[in-house]
C-alpha cells in the first residue's frame, strides 16, 4: 500500500486527520498509545477497543509488524480469555483480535459481556 492508498484508506475510515498526515509514523505512535491505556487500564468500550483493534491491522497491512514488535509484546502480555475473538482486523488470525485486557475497564467488560463473548 503507497503512502497515498494509507492516507485515503485511513481517511474513508474515520481516523483523525493528525493521524493520517502523521502517515506511518503516525500509526506506530497511535498504537504506542493505545498499548500504554491497555497497561494503564483501558476505560473506553468495544467499540474504541476494536478501532484501536483496526488500527494495528493496518500495521499489519502495511508490514510494519517489526516496527511495533516490542509494543505488541506489551500488549499480549496484558491478553486474557485468548481463546475468544473479539474482533477481525485482518484477514488472517493475528493474535491482537483474541482475548481482551486483564485489566479492562467497565465498559469493555460490559460490552463484550453484551456480544455474547464472555458470560
């Protein structure tokens, strides 16, 4: 994906425009951030959780998986309930769209207690 199908793809997709002329590096430092809520404590709902979700598949997308290695090892290590899928940012089985935070918020627990996901 060039640099221009990215803007435009991030674009369509409701991201901000300060992450879309951030580019690339724009992303990582999106992830970057997302990772530090979910070791904070994530407080926002399914519906941030999965942008944020989206967000790393187009990371993945753009094979930028090296790039963010060590913030994706953070991340895992924070997963519970690995067997559940809670969303499908990409076509394949990327281990970010299984289980949710041990410390999710709330809201997050909530909402995927409403999906169906976890009882």
């Amino acid at each position: 994906m060039t640099d221009q199908e990215m803007s435009a793809y991030l674009r369509e997709n409701g991201y901000p425009e300060h992450i879309i002329h951030a580019g690339r590096k724009g992303l990582i430092e999106r992830w970057r951030k997302f990772v530090g809520e979910v070791e904070r404590g994530y407080k926002f709902g399914l519906e941030d959780y999965r942008n944020d979700l989206d967000l790393r598949g187009i990371i993945s997308m753009l094979g930028m998986d090296e790039e963010v290695s060590e913030l994706d090892k953070r991340f895992e290590a924070l997963l519970i309930e690995r067997e559940k899928r809670i969303w499908e940012s990409s076509g394949e089985n990327p281990f970010w769209d299984f289980g949710y935070p041990s410390n999710a918020g709330r809201l997050l627990v909530e909402d995927i207690r409403k999906e169906g996901l976890i009882s």
